[in-house]
C-alpha cells in the first residue's frame, strides 16, 4: 500500500468513523427524546374511527400512524411529502399492461397489533370492505378496480372478483383496473387503503379500532372525551419513510374544551397541540408573547362559497358573476386572520398545487392577481340578471371563522340587492346538509383540502358531473355543476395524466379557468395553517397531506 | 244614572271625602317610590334610546349597522384609522377591530364585521324590548284565559287545563325554550297559507310566550278559584247574576291587579330568556341584531375588544334590573298591606 493510498484509505476510514459516529450521536440524541405523552386537543371529535369510512383531516392525521396501506405519503416535512413510498408493499410496482395492472408484493413478518400477520387475503378482503361499508369515494376513487360495478350495486357480496386477487405463495396481491388511473398510487395511500384484517366486520367500526399496524394504536376512544394511543407492541421499523417509529410513548387527545380554552391550556403547558383554529382574537397575544410556539405553513385547500347553479337565484350566471365581482376578498382574509394566515383566492386550484396557473378575472384590472372588488361590474351583472330582491339564505357551521364569513356574505348580497339572511347550523351536519339537493341549499360557505397532490381532487371531485348526486348527502359537488363539455375535457385529462403528467397539467390549469369564468363558486381565499404548540414540544414536522406527524414531535 | 250625575249632586264636603279609587291608589303609591320612579325614569331613556336607532345610525354613527364594513376607514384627530387593524408586532398575526372612541363614531367601538357596536346595541336594544315586551303580553294573556276558566268553570275543565300546565311546568323553562326554537328556527312555521319564516321576530316571542304561561297561569287560577268562593261572588250568584257578568264584572278586575304586578317582572324574564336564546344563535337571526346576538359576536373579542360583549351585557343588566325595581314597585302599590302603609305615613 502507497502512503498515498494509505492517506485515502485512512482518510475515508475516517470520514467513515466520524458518520458512524454522528449517526451514532444522532441515534442516541433521538433516543434522548423517547417517552413522555404527548397531549392533543380539539373542540370535537371526528367521528368514526373506522379507516375504511372517516374521511377528516382530523382524524386522517391519527390513523396516518396507526395504521398503513401498500404505499404511503412519505412521513417528513415539505414537498417530499407528497411523495409515494412503498409501506406494506416490498416496493412500489412499475404499472403493466399500459397501467392497468399493478403487483404488490407484500413485506414478511408485518403483524397487526393483535399479534396476526398481514397475509394477501387481508388486502383483498379491505378492497372489498371499501365497498360494504359504503366508502364516501368508492364510487369516485375506487371504481377503476376490475368488479367495481357489481360491488357498487350490491355492497354486501362484493367479492371484486378478478379486480384484486392474492397469491399466498407468492405472498402479493394484483390489482386489474378496468382503465388506466394516474392517482392510483395517492388514493392507496390515503387511510381508506388501509389494510385491516380479514376479520374484520363489514360495518363501521364506530368507536372500536381497528387493529393497527402502525408504531401507535388507539386503545380507547370516547367521542365524548378522549382518545388515547399507546404504542403497537408488535411494530418494528420496516421501512422509515414509510412509518418510523414514534417518540413519545403515549398520546392523549381531548375533545370538549372551546378553541379558547384550547390556547390557555397549551399557553399553560397543560395541552401541547390544538386541532381547532386559534380564536382570531387570540392571535395578537400568541404572536408576541409565544412566537416561538407558532409554526404556520402553505396549505393546499380553498375557502369559498359555492352557489347551486340549479335553483334560483344562483341559476342565473349573471347572478354568480355578481357575487365573485362583489366580493371583498381582503375582507374575508381578515375575518380568517389577516394576510400571514391565507391569501386572496378568485378560481378553483389553490397557489402552489400541481396544474395551477395564476388568474383572476374577478378583480379591478383582472389578471394574475386579486386586487379589489370591481362593484361596477358586479352591479351591472346584477341588474342583467334580474335577481334584485331575491330571497337568499346562506348556510354557514358554527365553528371557527364560518358564522363571521356567512355574515360577511350575507352583507355582500344584500349590498348587491338581494335578500340574505344566514342560517347557522351544527358542523357536525352542515356539511351533509349543503350537499343534499332536498335541502334547496342555495349559497353556503365551504372548504376543501387536498386528499393528495393531484389536481383531479379538486376539479374532478368537485365540479364533475359524476360527483353530483342529487337527493342524496354525499353530493360532493355542492353547486351541482354539470358542463357535458367541461366533463369530457377532465375525462380526457385524466387519460392524459397517466402517460403525460406535465400535459396533463397544463390542461388542468385551462379546466381551472374554463370553470372558474363559470363561477360555480365564489372562491375566497386559501387558508395556510397556523400550528400553536407548547413550549416542550419539539421537532415539528409538518406532512402536507396530513398536518403535524404525531408520531415526529417530541416532549422531553 | 251616571257617576258624573252622582258626582256633581254631591256637595263639595262629600265630595272630598269619597275614597280614591284603587287604580289612582295605586299610581300616587307608585309616583311615591324612588326606586320605581327612578326605575320609570331608565326604561323610558332606554326605550327613547332605541326608539333613535335609525337617527343615531344615520346621523351620528354614519354607517349600516347591518352591513360589514371589514375594509373600511373612519377619521380620528384628522388622522384616517383602519376599523379593521392589522396587528404589526410580532408575527402579524390577526386582524383586530378598532376599540371604543367614546365618540360618535364607532363609540364602542367595532365587532368583528367592522359594524358600529353601538348603533347594533339601539338596534339590538328594540329588538330585545319589542320581542321580551310583546312575549309578557302574550303570556299574560294565554295565562288569564287559562288561569280564569280553569278557576272559574272548574271540575273536569280544571283538571284537564290545570294538568297541562302542570306538564308545561315540569320542563325546564330554558331547555323547552331552546328546544323549541331549535325546532322552529331551522324552517319557520307554516300554518295553512300563513308563513312565519325563521328570522322573523314573531317567532322567539311565541316561543318566549309560551313557555312561560304556567308561571303566570297557575296563580291566577288559584285566585280565581278563591275569588269565586267569596261573598260577593256567592251573592250575585244567588241573586241570579248570569256566570259571563259575574266573570267579567267581578272576577277580571280583580285579576287584572294580579297580571299588572307580573307585566314588569315577567318582561325582565323574558329579556333574558331572549337573550340567552340569541346568544345560542336560536333567537334573532343574523343580520339582525338582539343584546344577545351582540354579546355572541363579543365573545370573540373577549381578549381584544372587550367592549363589544360588555356593553350589551350592560345594557341587560341596567334594563332587567329597572324592570325588576319597576315590578317590585308595582306590586308594593297593588299590595293591599301597602296601603295600610300609606294611609299610616
């Protein structure tokens, strides 16, 4: 060996040593910061438990680590969480027969919390619970697998026969899909994919848990009180992108105590992170006293007023024209919090999201950007649609900023001549309530945030033809916007998008202006989320998918 | 023959000595009372107060009370203030209204739509008296034809209204309140081609109204039922006097003392029945306002603007608490004893 030789390879050793040794610190540094409950509070609870059946954000963010899919958002801050990992599945598989079968092969020795190991039986039976327990979107995500239709038809004996099939011996599961789906991948990875045993009820599950698979599992939940999880005795890292494991060792979350109580008791070490807003009167106190405690970070959601283009006065479009030209979208802002907390919204797409593209015809100088109501033309549109006079009811929750935006839209109509009034009604039903066309909603005040990275989520699922279902609760498209022209560009797009991507999304972008000059809506702002935490809680880690990641902060 | 005849045959002697009636009897008692006639003296400010709101609002506030105004702009020592002011400091979060100005302008300062506080509370002030007042009126009237007939016809009639009141009665008087409104304030009231829609006033007055009638009802019946076993009753009775005369002519008046002690009294219940009602958004509808809406979009700003929910609780407490002073007052110069009192000073 040459000194020169010996130099490098003493040189790399090293550099090796002092790895191994940060990673080494590193490894015990995260060690250091094991143990401890971390303590979660929110006004109310979410609901049902059942992964196959909530469809929250407030509880999406729990059973990310409790329970796993085949794929998964990767668990880490930033853009990369809108990245697909494999989870339960050894890899993610290359898509065959022009993408419309795809592979799994199943990770070995993976057990569920009640000590069963994940066989492919178990994958086939949740694909065929999706559709027994009436998944919200089995009809809209899941009707691409091969034995949809009948499942569909008759839930009960859904068998997707030849759709999703095991092979014990080769430990995988094959999915045929009857089209190629370019979101495929992002609706596996959202909690309704997740695998539960094969055992498990055809029925919403309520408040019993299933079992999990991830490093925590919810040992007890009372909608009324608390949920509290403590970690999954048989979970080991499998792969940590996918699911690492979880600081603390147990979690405890709240439910009852008002958004004001809320902040007291996280300013007060008692709690350590809330779900709710903070009250907007809050703000200024937190921001100068705990500056520290405040994380806000982009969201891809919008805020808006959707007008059922069905029923009178919104089915007139000059009428609809008139509210998005007369709304003060700096107004509306300022009732969320003011510009640090959400930015001036006028079409479907949230800034920053796959397929958008600045615009914004309903402004003073229309462009890029919103600048100012442009209440001329927002009277003129109203004098030609002849509405004046109309009688309006605006349909708002009860919890947050809704009832202070429902009024403030409510003066917007009545400034444009119509009869408003607003009706507050329970969160827990306002949101069933708008969708169900018996209910002759006629404006209301509504959010939307991604369930994955896809512009699909937001126009397909909300302004397609197909999302509208009218007489029933599930109606996602809440103004019962249906254009047989629009409908077939999305469809064509959603084609596109499996081959071509950035096409895909360039056209989206057009689809996103076609609607938003239909003004289905009266798009208001895109919010961005405000985090207050406490004091000991530590390495915040923010999915954009699903918020906070429980399992990544720490409290001692 | 006429009083007046009777009156003027009298010599002046005999004239001066004739007893007062018992209604003037009672008004020189009442004009009597400080507390009460202090009472008179607030609610009559109050009442005039929100009688102006529509002046106040045009003329001295300058703004649509029922408008938001989240971008607007009011001048304040010649200097243009925001009424909606971004927090600077810090992170810059949060957007609060401006506070009091003990000026015409936004006097108590701004809610959390921009809207002046103060013009809302005149506003919300007549809502809150025409709703608790029109409430009392319908109470009181549901409470005296019950309360009399079930008194005065009494037997199976009796039994049969007196255990109704009873069921009414065992309901928490707010949790049939809000039951109530809950119901009705989701779809209105439609009766045959009569509509009531859901922010109309009429509906928390019915309610209102309602609720309370077995307060009211339950002593009048057992008055009615005393009265019609006393002498006079007996008397007239026998003499043959029809039952309708002898309702009208003998038992009402002497309920009517009764009703009037309860007007006051229960008017400051029913202001704060509203109120609680309003407050749990089950009352008046948005965009109108009551004190108890008012006190709603305060509790938002209980950390910034305080103003907002104290003052219309404020004007609660000054308004129930005359009320109450006012019914005490009543009741003391209706109150046979208290006119021992007065002859004595």
């Amino acid at each position: 060996m040459t000194l020169r030789r010996w130099l490098h390879s003493s040189a790399l050793a090293l550099i090796a040593a002092s790895g191994l040794a940060a990673a080494t610190a590193g490894t015990a540094q995260a060690a250091d910061h094991m143990g401890g409950t971390l303590n979660l509070t929110g006004a109310a609870a979410a609901g049902t438990i059942d992964p196959q059946i909530n469809y929250t954000s407030q509880f999406w963010s729990v059973l990310f680590i409790t329970n796993d899919g085949l794929v998964a958002f990767k668990h880490v801050s930033g853009d990369a969480s809108n990245n697909i990992v494999a989870d339960l599945a050894t890899s993610v598989p290359a898509p065959q027969d022009g993408g419309k079968t795809y592979v799994f092969t199943l990770r070995k020795g993976v057990k569920f919390s009640n000590g069963q190991d994940i066989t492919p039986e178990d994958v086939v039976a949740t694909f065929q619970r999706i559709f027994k327990v009436s998944n919200p979107n089995a009809g809209s995500w899941y009707n691409v697998i091969v034995g949809s239709d009948a499942c569909l038809k008759t839930p009960a004996t859904c068998t997707l026969a030849g759709g999703v099939v095991a092979d014990d011996a080769a430990n995988t599961v094959t999915f045929h899909l009857t089209q190629p789906d370019s979101e495929f991948f992002y609706k596996l990875a959202t909690p309704f994919a997740d695998i539960v045993p094969a055992s498990t009820p055809a029925k919403d599950l309520g408040t019993t848990a299933a079992p999990a698979t991830g490093p925590y599992m919810i040992t007890s939940y009372d909608p009324q009180k608390n949920m509290i999880l403590k970690r999954n005795p048989y979970f080991k890292v499998w792969n940590k992108d996918a699911q690492p494991a979880g600081y603390v060792d147990e979690i405890n979350y709240t439910f009852g105590p008002k958004p004001e109580d809320e902040v007291t008791a996280i300013e007060n070490g008692q709690q350590d992170w809330m779900f709710d807003s903070p009250p907007s009167d809050r703000l200024p106190e937190m921001a100068s006293k705990y500056p520290s405690s405040i994380h806000i970070n982009p969201l891809f959601a919008i805020y808006y007023a959707p007008m059922n283009v069905n029923i009178a006065p919104f089915n007139n479009k000059d009428a609809r024209l008139a509210v998005n030209y007369a709304l003060n979208r700096r107004s509306a802002v300022n009732i969320y919090g003011g510009p640090r907390l959400a930015v001036p919204n006028c079409q479907v797409l949230p800034p920053g999201f796959p397929g958008y593209t600045a615009y914004c015809p309903y402004t003073k100088n229309p462009g890029t950007k919103w600048s100012a109501p442009d209440m001329d033309k927002a009277k003129a549109f109203m004098k030609a649609s002849g509405q004046a006079g109309a009688p309006v009811t605006v349909i708002a929750d009860d919890q947050n900023v809704d009832p202070a935006l429902g009024t403030y839209l409510v003066s917007v109509l009545n400034s444009l001549g119509f009869k408003a009034t607003l009706k507050v009604i329970s969160a827990n039903i306002q949101f069933t309530y708008i969708q169900n066309t018996k209910n002759n909603v006629q404006i209301s005040i509504s959010q939307w945030y991604q369930d994955y990275p896809a512009a699909s989520d937001f126009i397909n699922v909300l302004l397609s033809c197909g999302s509208f279902h009218p007489g029933s609760d599930a109606s996602i498209n809440i103004s019962g916007f249906c254009d047989k022209g629009i409908d077939a560009e999305i469809n064509k797009n959603l084609i596109t998008a499996v081959t071509d991507q950035k096409a895909a999304n360039a056209e989206w972008g057009k689809i996103d202006h076609e609607l938003t000059d239909q003004a289905p809506w009266a798009t208001m702002f895109t919010p961005k989320q405000l985090d207050f935490v406490s004091s000991r809680l530590k390495n915040f880690t923010f999915s954009d998918q699903f918020h906070m990641i429980y399992s990544q902060v720490w409290v001692q | 023959m006429s009083d007046a005849t009777t009156d003027a045959t009298l010599p002046d002697t005999a004239r001066a000595a004739r007893p007062e009636g018992p209604w003037r009897v009672a008004l020189r008692k009442l004009m009597r009372d400080r507390t009460a006639v202090g009472a008179i003296i607030v609610l009559v400010v109050i009442i005039l107060a929100c009688c102006a709101a529509p002046f106040y609002a045009t003329h001295i506030s300058q703004s649509d009370p029922f408008q938001s105004n989240l971008d607007g702009q009011i001048t304040l020592g010649g200097n243009s203030v925001d009424i909606m002011q971004a927090d600077t400091a810090g992170l810059g979060l949060g957007v609060t209204p401006i506070g009091p100005t003990w000026r015409g302008q936004y006097f108590f300062g701004a809610d959390n739509q921009g809207r002046d506080v103060a013009a809302r509370m005149l506003y919300g002030g007549r809502n809150s008296l025409i709703i608790s007042f029109f409430a009392t009126v319908l109470t009181l009237v549901l409470a005296a034809i019950v309360g009399t007939i079930a008194g005065f016809i009494g037997g199976l009639t009796d039994t049969v209204l007196a255990r109704l009141l009873d069921v009414l009665w065992a309901f928490p008087v707010y949790l049939l309140a809000i039951s109530l409104s809950i119901v009705f304030i989701s779809k209105g009231i439609q009766i045959g081609p009569f509509n009531i829609p859901s922010n109309s006033l009429i509906l928390p007055i019915m309610i209102i109204g309602i609720v309370y009638v077995p307060y009211v009802a339950r002593p009048i019946r057992g008055q009615v039922m005393s009265l019609t076993r006393s002498d006079f009753v007996l008397a007239a009775r026998c003499l043959g006097v029809p039952a309708p005369r002898i309702l009208i002519r003998d038992i009402l008046p002497n309920v009517t003392t009764t009703l009037i002690v309860f007007a006051p009294l229960m008017m400051a219940l029913n202001m704060l029945t509203e109120s609680a009602l309003s407050f749990l958004s089950i009352g008046v509808q948005p965009p109108n306002a009551s004190w108890g809406t008012i006190i709603l979009d305060g509790e938002d700003l209980l950390y910034t603007q305080p103003m907002v929910a104290i003052a219309p609780g404020l004007a609660i407490v000054i308004t129930v608490l005359a009320l109450n002073f006012l019914g005490d007052g009543v009741r003391d110069a209706f109150d046979p004893r208290a006119k021992l009192r007065v002859k004595k000073d």
